[in-house]
C-alpha cells in the first residue's frame, strides 16, 4: 500500500463541485482534510460531503497553509488569486494543482513556475480536455509522426450563445477576460501541446463587444446584465511561431454563428491533417489518392489506463497523483501552461493597442 496524501481544497465553488472533489473523492489514497472558502457555507458544505473524519474548515487561505499537515493543495478560486495562492501553497511545502488559466497575467504565471522549482514541489494546471480519447488518440499520432511537421493549426471554443452568468465569469478585474481566458485557454493548450511546440515569436488578436451589451439578449443560461458584462464577447488571436507555424485561435460566448465547437483544435501537418469538429478524423495522401477516416474511439481503452472506464476528470486527477507518487512530471508541466497565457495576454495586448507583439525576444 503507497501513501495516503492529505489534500486541502481553496475554492469550494462550482469547479470544486463540479469536477475535482467527485474525483478526488474516489481515491483510495486521498484524503481531504481541509476546505477553505470565502463564504463558510460552501466549505462547511463540502467538508460534511467529501471530507474525511475531522476536515478542518477555514474562510482564510493563510490560516488553512499555515495549519500545515497537508502534502497537496487544489486552488480552485477566481483568476486572479490563482498566483497568490499557489505561490503561499508551495512556499508552505505542498504540490499544488491550480485550475485553469494559470494567471490572470504571464508575469504572475511566470512567478508560480519560478516558485515551483525554487521549493521543489510539483505544480500543474487543471487542463483537462488533454484527457479526452480523442485528445489522447490525436497526441499519440502527433507524436509518431503519423502528421509530419504541422504547420497550420484551428484553435476552436466557439459558443453561439452561452454566456456565463453567475459568479465572478463577467468581471474582467476577477477574471482578466471573457470567452478567451475562460475556454479559448483550453482550445489553446490543446494545439500547443499537440504540436509540441512552445516557443511563440509574434501574436496579433482582436476582441469585442458586439453582443455583450444587448438587454435580454437570448442566451442558454438566460440573460446578462449588460452593466456587469465587463468582458469581451468574443476575441481572436494568429499566433507565428519561431519555427513559422500558424496559429489561429477564435473563442466566443456569443457570436452570430452555427460554426459551434469548443475545446477542439485542427491540425495541418506535411504528412496529414487532423480535426476534432465531427469525432476525429484524420486525413491524407495514401499510394496517389487522398483519404480521410474517422477514428473509432474507445475501443482500446482510455488514454493511459487501458480496460478501466474513467471520465476525463478521473484520469487528470490520477495522473496528478501518480506523477507525485512516482516523482515525475504530471501531464500538464508548469513551463507549457506559462507560454498559454503569454500568448492570451498577447491578444489581449494586441488588441488594446492595434498592434503586433512580439515574445521572446
């Protein structure tokens, strides 16, 4: 039997209930012993529903670190803490997995990756659409060549309309941004990684508010208050990367468009394509004549854990915890989710200012 390890939750909100506490809550070597929230309702909630015998509830992050008796901390609050909070966490001697963006700014998701090395402690961020089948076929052909050198690539999170109306979404001092922070950072991540290639050279994005500002606009989760909606609408971004490849990402919450995919990539290769928009399909050249096929998922397995059945969230959070057991580096490594909000902040500065950025220079 390995070790147990004692996990303290910040954030006890819908990502908590949503996605880490269910399948934190199924491991047999977890335990979750500590719950912090801003309002006490919420952590008293969570502890009495995933907490082991004598969970310790807190309102003050600080008072939950320096409590000590923890191996890991989950940071599942608004944008904008997600630093401040790692940083305390990892400084305190615990691994730390933070949700997704990694920052409300690069220089912050900078400062948590200097943090993680200079403590030693494992830190990942909360990219879990990496652990999709489709996701994990496509990383695998990438990474066999099956594609070659690609060269172009979609970044998609398109929303017709679905805005989200509660919490801190449409608060741009919270949150940093709308549609692109939110759920273009995962479209995002997922093309960076599929390419396997961090090393962005020049960015030029837009963004806007076209949509945001109608009153009883129609919405899937009903309609906004235009004085809250702080945020973009929706924004896009071409990112040219060192070696010259081309990056185009668009992401919206409400846009005039039956073009719907989210978290999804294409993928443009010298030897094949690829796009998740209807299943996956791969396509290319075979003995003179072109093909395309769709691949039939699930039929080995999921991603690494071939004959056991587990949901995207399960494999994550496994893969987390095995990365710290076996002292390796998770999936999501801490330097690949800082060139992702390098690039998003880039947008966002391009699109402030009318002009191109450069990175790394």
């Amino acid at each position: 039997m390995g070790k147990t390890y004692r996990v303290g939750i910040i954030g006890c909100g819908g990502i908590a209930n949503g996605k880490h506490l269910p399948s934190l809550g199924k491991m047999d070597n977890i335990q979750l012993v500590a719950f912090c929230d801003i309002i006490p309702e919420r952590a008293e909630q969570a502890a009495e529903k995933y907490g082991a015998e004598g969970a310790k509830v807190y309102t003050d992050y600080k008072e939950l670190l320096q409590a000590g008796g923890l191996d890991i901390v989950h940071v599942l609050t608004p944008n904008d803490s997600h630093a401040e909070i790692s940083i305390a966490a990892l400084e305190a001697g615990n691994h730390v997995m933070c949700e997704k963006p990694m920052a409300k700014s690069a220089a912050d998701a900078k400062k948590m990756v200097e943090a993680a090395k200079s403590t030693g402690k494992k830190l990942t961020i909360g990219y879990d659409n990496r652990f999709r089948p489709d996701s994990q076929h496509l990383k695998k052909a990438c990474d066999a060549g099956e594609l070659g050198h690609i060269y172009y690539a979609r970044a998609h999170a398109i929303r017709r309309r679905a805005v989200p109306t509660w919490g801190v979404f449409l608060d741009e001092e919270k949150q940093g941004g709308g549609p692109l922070i939110d759920i273009g950072t995962h479209a995002l991540d997922l093309t960076l990684w599929m390419m396997n290639n961090y090393r962005p050279k020049v960015v030029l994005g837009t963004k806007y508010h076209e949509l945001s500002q109608r009153e009883n606009a129609a919405n899937a989760w009903g309609p906004w208050d235009p004085k809250k909606f702080t945020v973009e609408d929706s924004a896009f971004g071409m990112i040219i990367m060192e070696n010259g490849a081309t990056i185009n990402l668009e992401a919206s919450w409400a846009l005039n468009t039956l073009d719907i995919d989210e978290a999804k990539c294409s993928l443009s290769g010298t030897e094949g394509g690829a796009d998740m928009k209807q299943g996956l399909r791969i396509n290319g050249e075979d003995h003179g004549n072109l093909f395309a096929k769709e691949v039939e998922l699930g039929s080995g397995g999921v991603a690494f854990y071939d004959g056991i059945q587990m949901n995207r969230t399960d494999l994550e959070m496994k893969d987390w915890i095995d990365s710290i057991e076996q002292d390796r580096d998770p999936v999501v490594t801490p330097e690949q989710a800082y060139v992702v909000s390098q690039i998003l902040e880039a947008i966002y500065e391009s699109a402030r200012t009318g002009k191109a950025v450069y990175l790394n220079e």
